[in-house]
C-alpha cells in the first residue's frame, strides 16, 4: 500500500525538482520530504530522483511512475468528488418503480423536472403493481415508488399520498351505457366485471368491491389481469366492464369508453389515491431531492 500523502509529495517534488521549493508548497520541512521520499522509493523498489547538493532529477523510472501517480491522484480526487455529490443528492442513481395507472403527465413532469436539475443521476424505472413494488422496495431494488394504498402491513414502508382522482366506469364502445355521459354505479349491477387480482393490490381491488357494495350489489367478477393497461384492452375487447382510476382513461383506447359515475360513496370510495413509497428505515439524499420535486409537481398541478 502506498500512501496518497507520500504520492503527492512525490508529484509536488517531480514538479519543482528542488527539495526547498517543494517542502514550502507542501508547507513542511525538508528532511520529512527527504525521508518520504526514501520511503516512497522502497515502497515502489525503484529509484525515482537523482539528487545531489546541487541537482535534483528524475529518474527514468521517475519519469514512468510520475504519470502512474498524477493518474492516481486525478482518479482518487474524482472519486472524492462524486462520493460528495452523492452526499449532497447531486450524483448517482435511482430506481423508480412505477404503477401503470400512474397519471401520464405527472410521472413524466416529475421525472423532467428532476433531470433538468440533477442531470447526473441516472434513473431506472420499471413498471409494476404495487405488491411487486413493495416486493422491491423490502429487497433493495427500488428507492421509491408511484403506486396505490397497499392494503397490506407495511410498516417498514413509508407512504404519502401525491394525489387524488375519480374513479371512472370503462365500458366497449357497443355498450348502451357508452355515451361518455355520466351513469349511476347501479347500473352497472350484473355486468361481467374485470378486475386486477386481489393479491397484486388489495386496497385497489378491495376498494372498488367495496364501491360496487356501497351502490347496492356484488360485481360479478369473471376475468382478472395484473396490468391495468391489460384490464382497459379486455374491456375494449367487449369481455366486460371495469372500475378504472381516471387516469387510465387519459390515452384514448379504441374500443373502449370512460364514463364518470355518479354515487353517493366518500371520497374514499370513489377516488383513488396515487402514493409514494419508500423505504422508512434507509436514508438517501438523492431519493430525498426526488421526493420534493414529486411534491412540488403534484403542489403545482392543483392549483
């Protein structure tokens, strides 16, 4: 091991070739630097100066390990640099994990947002539902998440609620009730219902039966998909009729018509809620930074 203090001074003295120069810009006395170069030259088992009382000079193999050194000093010096950039939530990396139903303009407002003002964090983001999320979050594989109440215990998780929005009746466009008009909930008892699976996301699919129950009947559930994408593409297919946060209706799906309901449910019922998740337990400036610009993009969109 060759220490970087020995290596500096090596690079100082190759530079100034004389022993009082070099020992006044490294601010110490001149026979420590002698003594350190000694010790530098049994470390590196070569010789790198010649020196008289008149005459420094480097070596060949001076010459040769001088830029072995400088390269040495230049790499640590980055690597100190970005560490401390790291530190300060200005460089590195994050895993965003992202439910498909999250709305289209305020995951990418977000994402834009931040990337404009940390450009040298990488960002990796992978689709997916919010049990698979919270799967990667416990196993280190993601830093944060946009997804829906997990419904489950969660306690090493910390959640916060980004924003609220309808829930919306998707129906094929062949169905009487797709007018895109507003219809009652009721309405749409004993229709074929598709949902997500309970176990992929059980406040969503537990709210939405909950919902159904509040309009006074039980969906009948006859096909599940993971992927809400999936689910609107059933739908469109004339297979049945789902329950779909507003946001799903954003990209216009042929076949397929979104209508508003009108019920007497709570908000609670009738809306739903997009949420960050993160790891309680782990600190991250850089997923910290994100979270703010998350916050100020949803503060924004509200007003």
């Amino acid at each position: 091991m060759i220490e970087t203090r020995l290596l500096h001074q090596f690079v100082v003295l190759a530079e100034e070739l004389h022993f009082h120069r070099a020992a006044e810009r490294l601010h110490m006395a001149q026979p420590p630097l002698s003594q350190a170069v000694r010790k530098l030259e049994e470390k590196v088992g070569a010789r790198l100066f010649t020196r008289s009382n008149r005459h420094v000079a480097l070596t060949e193999a001076g010459v040769a390990f001088l830029d072995t050194a400088k390269a040495c000093l230049a790499s640590l010096e980055q690597g100190a640099l970005r560490a401390r950039r790291i530190e300060a939530g200005l460089a590195g990396r994050l895993a965003i994990t992202f439910v498909g139903t999250a709305r289209r303009d305020l995951v990418p407002l977000a994402l834009r947002t931040f990337r404009s003002r940390f450009p040298e964090v990488e960002l990796v983001l992978r689709e997916a539902t919010t049990a698979k999320q919270i799967e990667a979050l416990r196993g280190k594989q993601a830093d944060i998440g946009f997804m829906r109440w997990p419904g489950i215990p969660a306690a090493d998780i910390r959640f916060e609620r980004i924003e609220r929005e309808p829930v919306l009746a998707a129906l094929p466009d062949d169905h009487p009730l797709a007018t895109g008009a507003a219809i009652r909930l009721e309405q749409l008892a004993g229709e074929d219902f598709i949902m997500t699976p309970r176990d992929e996301g059980v406040s969503f699919h537990d709210q939405l039966i909950a919902l159904c129950r509040h309009a006074g009947f039980e969906p009948r559930v006859t096909q599940q998909a993971c992927e809400m994408q999936t689910v609107v593409g059933l739908v469109a297919g004339g297979i049945g009729v789902a329950l779909v946060p507003a946001s799903a209706g954003q990209e216009n799906r042929k076949g397929a018509v979104f209508c508003p309901i009108i019920t007497t449910a709570p908000d609670e019922l009738s809306h739903m809620d997009m949420v960050l998740g993160w790891r309680a337990d782990m600190s991250s400036s850089i997923r910290d930074s994100f979270i703010d610009v998350v916050r100020q993009v949803a503060k924004a969109d509200t007003r």
